[in-house]
C-alpha cells in the first residue's frame, strides 16, 4: 500500500475510534429501550445486558448514584469553590423517553475543575432525587451536564423537596406544558440564562462516579450541592407527566461506594464543626 493509502486509512480508524468513544461516554437521547421499573427485564438491573456498550451498567465498580453517608466524608477545605461562567444562549427542549431535558444549542459558559474547562451542555430532572443524603431521597434532582474538550464529563446536582416552586422551573413551565399537552418531543425555548439556576450554597460534595443513565460511563466528575433547594409539588408531577411514560420515577437505584472516597468542601471550617444536613 502506498504511504497515501496508510495515512489514509490511519486517519479513519482514529475518526472512527473517536467517534465511537463520544457516542459511548455521552447519555443516550432515546431512552426508550430501557426502563426504571424494578423486575422489568429492561429495568435498571438488567441495563447492562440491553446492548453490549451498556455493559458496565451491570459490572462497573463506579456507578452513580450513591448514598452521601456523613461518616464516609473527607472534608477537604482545599478543593475551594466551584467556579462558574454562565451565560443566557439559545436552548430546546426535548422529551428523551423518561425524562425532560433543557439542551443549549449555543455556548452556554461553563465550570472549572482541577484545571479543566467543563462547557455546559444540557440539563434534566430526575425524580425522586438518584442521591441520597444518609439515606434520605429527596423530592427532585436536576443535573447540569458538562463536557471538556476531550470529552470528559462533569455533572452538578441540585436536590429538591417540596415547598415553594422552584424559579428556574417557573420560566420553563409554559413549555413543558405545551409539550405535554400536544404530546410534543421537542421545542425551542430561545434564550435561556442557566445562572438563573439556584445552588444556594458554597458547600458541596465531590466524588468519581458514572453517568446515571446508560451507558452509565464511568470516570464522572460529580459535585453536589449540600443546599437542599424548594420545589413545588405540580412542578415535579409536570416533569414526569410530560414524558407520557407511565412511570412512577425516573430514578436509578444507588449503587455500592465500593471504597471511593466522598470529598466534602466548605468555605469556613472551625474546630468542632459538623456536616449538617440543612
């Protein structure tokens, strides 16, 4: 084979390779073929048998999501805080099968982490919450999703109970509705300004996890906030009449912690405090 042909052929199988892990490290827009029913036989404990990639939803040794058991945390003040850039830019939103995702079509700013630039790329809820903090679930669960160059993940979750409605919902409920309604799976939404997402809180827990969703890959950066945020109860029963699934959750169960470390950042720690659960 002449040298062209090599280099060729060269520059396919990277293409290729490369477009093969991106479709594998990122969560699957149809989720149809799976399910959250607990005994289904395409419930969350068979995902990893569905196809051959999902595989490690069934043998991976660092699944998410996971109890944030206090007794398993490292409080490290030196992780310092998470800093974010947002910015308001066009987004759609679109009925993936079991939940509803908030998609930004333009740059939307992004997190930094260990000296790696994240982009924000989508959002979705899931309820109840997947995390648990010892023990307990909440009422909701919204993922941010983010993306680094070489396609690695960073995910911040935010928890909900019930209370009063969550503003950043409000601004999207004339459209879940909509969709709903007319039984939609997609809408463009325009400008949507993800700072207007409340975390609420400096504090947060950090660990290595996976996607929650197949093909559940690992190697996930998470942070969760420590602030327990307020929903209302029609927005969490919208989120999850708008899917028309039928299901009663879209929440994967937890998963073992199989000896990974739980970080814990807080801005002020003094001797003798304590990891209290607002």
């Amino acid at each position: 084979m002449k040298i062209e042909g090599w280099f060729s052929a060269i520059a396919l199988l990277v293409l290729l390779l490369s477009r093969s892990h991106l479709a594998t490290s990122q969560e699957v827009e149809d989720e149809k073929e799976f399910s959250y029913e607990q005994g289904s036989p395409n419930g969350p404990q068979h995902w990893g048998e569905i196809h051959e990639e999902w595989a490690i939803c069934n043998n991976g040794d660092m699944q998410s999501p996971i109890d944030l058991l206090h007794e398993r945390v490292k409080v490290l003040p030196g992780l310092g805080r998470l800093r974010r850039s947002y910015r308001a830019a066009n987004a759609t939103l679109k009925n993936r099968g079991h939940d509803i995702m908030l998609e930004w079509t333009e740059e939307a700013g992004r997190i930094h982490i260990n000296g790696t630039d994240y982009e924000l790329k989508q959002c979705h809820w899931h309820s109840p919450s997947e995390h648990s903090i010892n023990g307990k679930r909440f009422a909701l669960e919204l993922h941010m999703v983010h993306e680094s160059a070489d396609d690695r993940v960073a995910v911040v979750g935010i928890m909900y109970k019930i209370g009063r409605p969550d503003s950043f919902l409000t601004e999207l409920m004339e459209y879940i509705e909509e969709m709903s309604g007319n039984n939609e799976e997609e809408r463009v939404v325009g400008f949507v300004d993800p700072r207007h997402i409340k975390i609420g809180s400096r504090k947060y827990y950090r660990y290595m996890g996976s996607l929650t969703t197949p093909p559940c890959t690992q190697g996930v950066v998470w942070t969760i906030s420590e602030k327990i945020r307020t929903v209302s109860k029609d927005q969490v029963s919208l989120l999850r009449e708008a899917v028309h699934d039928d299901a009663e959750n879209n929440a994967r169960p937890l998963q073992p912690l199989n000896g990974r470390e739980i970080q814990f950042y807080t801005p002020r720690l003094r001797k003798n405090d304590e990891i209290l659960h607002p």
